[in-house]
C-alpha cells in the first residue's frame, strides 16, 4: 500500500478514537477482520497484527442485550470476568492475569481504582460504542500494568448515531431481565452542524434490580441501582485539526456484602453494607493531522479520573471508602514513509505522564485511616518508540513481511504519609513479525518482556486486616464467655520488586472472501503463547498457630498469640512466586447473507516453576459458538449461543475442583429497516435456557439462571 493511501486510513481511523471525526461504518468490518487502535497505537486491521486482539463491535454488543459488559466476555477468547454474579464485585482477567496486570482504559483514560473486593468496570454497555481487548504483554507501548493485556473501551460519538444525511437524532429505549428483575431506561441524543465542524452527544441511563435467582436454587441478595450518563462534543475548526472532549458518569447504589464477590452472604466478618460508587472520568484530546503531511499524525490527550467507593455498614455505625484520582496526559505522533515501491514505514512514538492517588478512610480507627488501603501517590513517566515496516516480495519472496519492534522506558514513583519514598525504572522491549504469502493468508510470531510496578497498595499497606479469636487464653468472661480477640496487621514491604514476564507467542490466521457464496467472508485466527512470570507479589498472611489452640492444647514453651509483628500476627505483600503461563487461543467469524457464526477456543495452564503448584486465574478449557440465520425480507436475526467447558481440575486442593458445563442461550432480533417502522429494534432471549447450575468464578460459586430478556428501542434522524 502506497504511503498516501496508508496515511489517509490510518490517519483517518485514530482520529475516529482520539478525535472521534470518522463514522464508524467507513472503517470497520464484522466479526475479527476490524481495525484495531490499542494493539500498535497505529491502525490495522485486527488480521494482519502480529498478535491477538479481538474488538468487540456495537451490533455484536447489543445482541448479548447485557447488563454488564462481563455479559460479552464470552465473545473474547483467553479474557474472562471474575469476581461473581454481582455487578458491584466483577474484575477482569486476560491470559492467567489480574488486577494490576490488566490495564483497563475508557477512551484512552486509565481506569487505576483497583480494591480486593471492588469491581473495575464503572461504565454501563449503553454507553459503550466497541471494547478492545488487546492480549499478551504490551508494557512496550503502555508501561506498567499491562502483563495480561489491555482492555480498551470507546464510548459511543455522533458520528456512530447520525447518517450522512442527519445532523441530529433521538434514541430511546428501555428493557428487563427476570433474573434479577432488573429493569432499564435509556436515551440518546446527538447534534452536529451542516458544515460538519462541530458535533455532541449525550447518554442517560437507569437501571434498578433486584436479588439474583442462581442456577442452584437459592437466592443471591444484591439490591442495585445504577445510573449512568455521558456527554461529548467534537470541534473540527480546520481539516487539519480535531478537538473533542468527553465526560462519563457512573453512580451506583447498592444494598450487598462488605465483600460482594462470589456468592458471598453478609454475615460475622463480612457485614452488609450500603455501597455507594462514584465514578467520573473527563477527557480533552486533540489531534492534528495536515493533508498534506505523512510525517504529523499527532494526539495530545488529558484526562482526570475519580472513583470514590464508600461503605456504609448497616447494622454498625462504621463507614469505609476508598478514593482513588487519576491525572494523565500522553503525546504521541505517526511518521509514514513510503520506500520506493518495496517497503512502507511507520514510526509511532511519544510519552506519557500519570498521577494516582488514594485515600482511604475508616471513622472506626483513632487516625481515621482504613487498613489496607494507605494515603499514597504514585507517578509514571513513560517514553516509547515503535517501528512498523511492511515490506514486499521480501528476498524475491511473494508477499508482505511486516516486522514492528518496540521499546518503551518507564519510571515510577511512590510516596505515602509517615513512609520512606520508593522508586524504579524499567524498559520494555518488544517485537512482532508477520508474513502474507498471500492476501488471504497470515503467519505471525511475536515476543515481549513487561512489567507490573508494585502499586502503593501493595508497599505500604497499614493498620488493621483482620480479628480472630484467641483460643489459647479464657475469654475475659471466663471459659463459657466470649473469647478475646488478637489483631492481624498489615505491614508495608518498600522492598518489592516489579513482576516482570517474557513472552513469546506463535500463530496463523485465513482470511477469506466468496467460500460458499457471492459475497460471504470467513476470517480466522489462531496462536500458541508462553509467558515466564517472575517476581509475582502475593498477599502473605502469617497467624501464630497458638492462637487456634486451647490451653489444654498448648505445647510447653510454645510462642504465645499476640497482636502485630512482634507476636508473628501479621500480612504483607512479597515478591514469591515465579510462574509459566502458557495457553491457545483462536477466533473465527464467519458472515453471508443469510447466516452467520462466530467462534472461539480457549486453553490455558500455570505452573509456579519451583513447586509445580497451579498459579493464575486458570479456567477450563472453552469452546464458544454464536451461530444465527437472517431473514432480510423481514428484518429479523434468530440467534443461539453455546459455551462447553471442559472440568476443571487445575486446582492444587481437589475441593476447588469444578464440573464440565454446556450452557445455551437463544436470541431474536428485529430491525425494520424502512417503512413507518424504520429506527425501531426489539430484542428477545433466554440466556441459559436450561437453567443449568454452574461455576465459572470458583468451586461453589453458582451463576445467574435462567434468565428471560427483552429490549426495545426506538432510533429518529433528523
């Protein structure tokens, strides 16, 4: 490909995610041959990235009709969302990874609130216009927390709303779900002017549910109420420059346990709480890009983040919350040149500087500070530089040969109150090469080395974590009383070092157009990939044993049960665990006039290299189908969807062993697309149609039942 036509692709598509100036339909295609941004911070296609990603579009979004967006991670292989049935709890997981190791971003924002307990996802699906999920290591290009992967969210801009021949229109709609019994409503509006320089968009949604009805029979308690807006404009003043701003909302009210993940009830130790989650992120980005340059595609982008989760204790007068803000801004820019006719360049290069900072409070302590959760800032600072050289007929070879290697250097630091400062430095490399004997057909290979700092979390956790009771001693009632109770502490490890993994990865893919009839396509990929992680930081707790013995029990001279470091009472983070990960993944999409289906496989083990102990986020072995046919003459789409898991027994205790499991759900959908009906859309499905009870978070851990949804929307142009 020529460099002009390159830049104008290219150029074009990151503007439509940091500009947000290009309608969607332009760009991308169905099913994994889409254009992905996050996985080089230079569009391609998803095909011909020397990697996975996968990009989860908004048709694909809308016909999970979800909840939450862990409803559409069936749809990404090797990226799975942990945590439990409640909203308030689910986390991220990608290649055996989570928590710190999987960078989270909403627009390219960092999303850094990161709890024990707390979910991660503070966006609602009506909002979002696509999800990315970019996996294996990508520290070269977004520095630390990038292990597992990135999973990159766009919000949805006018552009995705109007047609070329609209400059405002109206969405509204509304839906419920019986599991939970939850019910939704929502409305978009979007404007732009005629000459096209200026647009904005605005989303408002409400859902409120009820407790959730498990496959086992029982009853899950989690009351919520979830509202969710946006608002974004776009300023084009020139045909070279893009200015656009955003604002996400996300407030939710919650009636669950102090810890809502798995299937947990609120009980001694963990109590009931009143939730209260608060979630802003603001973004300005610009992005200036002259015609009639090839060596200026640049983008400044700042944003701030603050996510504020607070628990309020129902029966205690004890109140906790976490805040956590971020500021950030990165610059980067695209260089292309064409190399006569037997090579194209891309140089990709840039920095970036961002702030974290937390506070924790509990008004139970005497200083008011929460256990666990220190007063602390961290900073990044981050360079990095990525090459992409496409070549042709390399050696006299047929084909293109494509080859994007990639360094990036970061430093950290970490401060908190009453604390020694800590710092590091780290440098990423990476490299990936592709080759296309053909057009249709793709071998790739690539390699990495990431890293994960120690978050302030982890280096200078504090005061309390936990009571237990003191067997060893009478109670200070006497044997028949109540019995006293010692205090584990948390105390805080400066001396952590980073995880740190090296990566390769082996695959091919097809890409193919016509196979069975005029006009269908089949695209599909595969790969093999081992990582060796070290350093890996885990929660150590320690708890003298004497303290679970009675005094009759006690051995002579055994060391007594006591609070805090001095009696061995005590939890830190360290660095112990050295880990090989390894796994396959493939995706396959397949679309005509009449039928479709999507898709994919996932396997994955992990091994701790000197115990042989299973490490990671592990899960069965899973297979993914979602097949439909269309009927065009009337609008409508008949889907079902089919996921079998193999049992799971990587488990280094058999009780965490869990069953193989088959779950379908069936789904219908029409759209008129003329007449007097034109712009409505009606959704109706059964998830988990034989209310299968299943595990997919752990042993023990049932899944929503069956599940009947139904949705309708209503879409005017103006």
């Amino acid at each position: 490909m020529g460099c002009a036509a390159l830049a104008a692709i290219n150029g074009g598509a990151f503007a439509q995610e940091e500009g947000e100036n290009v309608a969607t339909d332009t760009l991308l295609l169905a099913g994994i041959d889409t254009i992905t941004v996050y996985a080089t911070r230079n569009p391609i296609e998803a095909f011909d990235y020397p990697g996975q990603v996968t990009v989860i579009e908004k048709d694909v979004i809308d016909d999970f009709n979800p909840s939450t967006l862990a409803d559409i991670f069936d749809a990404v292989p090797g990226s799975n969302i942990g945590g439990g049935p409640r909203r308030a709890g689910q986390t991220p997981d990608v290649r055996g990874l989570s928590g710190e190791g999987v960078l989270v971003l909403f627009d390219g924002a960092r999303q850094s609130f990161l709890s024990g307990h707390d979910g991660r996802f503070f966006v609602d699906p009506d909002l979002v216009q696509a999800v990315e999920v970019v996996r294996g290591p990508t520290s070269a290009l977004y520095g630390s927390g990038a292990l597992g992967g990135v999973i990159a969210l766009r919000t949805v801009t006018a552009a995705d709303l109007l047609n070329d021949d609209e400059t405002a229109s109206v969405k509204v709609g509304g839906g419920f779900q019986s599991v939970n019994d939850e019910w939704r409503i929502t409305s978009t509006g979007a404007w732009r002017s005629d000459d096209n320089r200026f647009d904005v968009v605005g989303n408002f949604t409400l859902r409120n549910s009820d407790d959730i009805d498990l496959g086992s029979g029982l009853t899950l308690p989690s009351e919520d109420e979830v509202l969710s807006s946006l608002l974004k404009t776009t300023f084009r003043p020139s045909q070279d420059l893009t200015l656009s701003a955003s604002w996400i909302r996300f407030a939710g009210d919650s009636i669950d346990p102090n810890n809502p993940q798995g299937n947990n009830i609120a009980g001694p130790g963990n109590g009931e709480v009143f939730r209260d989650i608060d979630s802003n992120t603001v973004r300005g980005a610009i992005n200036y890009a002259p015609v009639e340059s090839n060596l200026i595609d640049a983008n400044l982008v700042g944003y701030y983040t603050r996510n504020i989760v607070e628990e309020d204790e129902v029966d205690t007068t004890r109140l906790i919350s976490r805040e956590v803000e971020t500021i950030g801004v990165s610059l980067d820019n695209r260089s292309r040149f064409a190399l006569g006719s037997f090579a194209d360049l891309t140089l990709t290069y840039g920095g970036e500087f961002y702030r974290d900072e937390q506070v924790g409070l509990d008004n139970t302590t005497v200083d008011g500070t929460r256990g666990g959760v220190p007063d602390a800032t961290g900073k990044f600072y981050g360079l990095f530089a990525q090459a992409e050289l496409a070549l042709n007929n390399p050696l006299g070879a047929p084909g293109v040969l494509t080859i994007i290697p990639g360094v990036r250097w970061d430093k950290f630091e970490n401060e908190a109150v009453s604390d020694a400062p800590t710092d590091d430095q780290a440098t990423s490399p990476k490299i990936g090469i592709s080759y296309k004997p053909i057009e249709e057909l793709i071998f790739f290979g690539n390699w990495a080395e990431a890293f994960r700092a120690p978050s302030f979390n982890e280096i200078y956790a504090d005061n309390i974590h936990f009571q237990i009771p003191n067997l060893s001693v009478p109670g200070p009632f006497g044997p028949f009383g109540p019995p006293a109770f010692v205090t584990n502490f948390f105390v805080p490890n400066p001396d952590l070092v980073p995880e740190e993994s090296e990566t390769w990865e082996v695959g091919a893919g097809i890409d193919l157009a016509n196979v069975l009839f005029d006009g269908d396509t089949l695209t599909a990929k595969g790969s093999y990939y081992r990582s060796d992680v070290t350093n890996l930081i885990d929660l150590e707790v320690n708890i003298p044993f004497t303290c679970f013995l009675t005094p009759a029990q006690l051995p002579p001279f055994a060391p007594p049960c006591g609070s805090g470091e001095a009696f061995g009472n005590f939890s830190r983070n360290v660095n112990v665990t050295n880990a090989e990960l390894d796994g396959v993944e493939a995706e396959a999409y397949y679309d005509s006039e009449y039928f479709y289906t999507r898709a994919n496989f996932s396997a994955i083990d992990g091994r701790d290299v000197d115990s042989n102990d299973f490490v990671g986020v592990l899960s069965p072995n899973t297979i993914f189908i979602d097949a439909g046919v269309k009927w065009p003459a009337a609008d409508i789409r008949l889907g079902g969807r089919v996921t079998i898991a193999d049992d799971f027994d990587e488990v280094n205790d058999p009780v965490n062993a869990r069953d193989s499991y088959t779950i379908g759900d069936v789904y219908l959908v029409w759209e008129p697309m003329r007449g007097s009906l034109e712009g409505l859309r009606v959704d109706l499905g059964v998830d988990n149609i034989s209310d299968a009870d299943y595990e997919v978070v752990a042993a023990g851990v049932s899944q929503p039942g069956r599940n009947f949804k139904a949705a309708v929307s209503w879409r005017k142009g103006f």
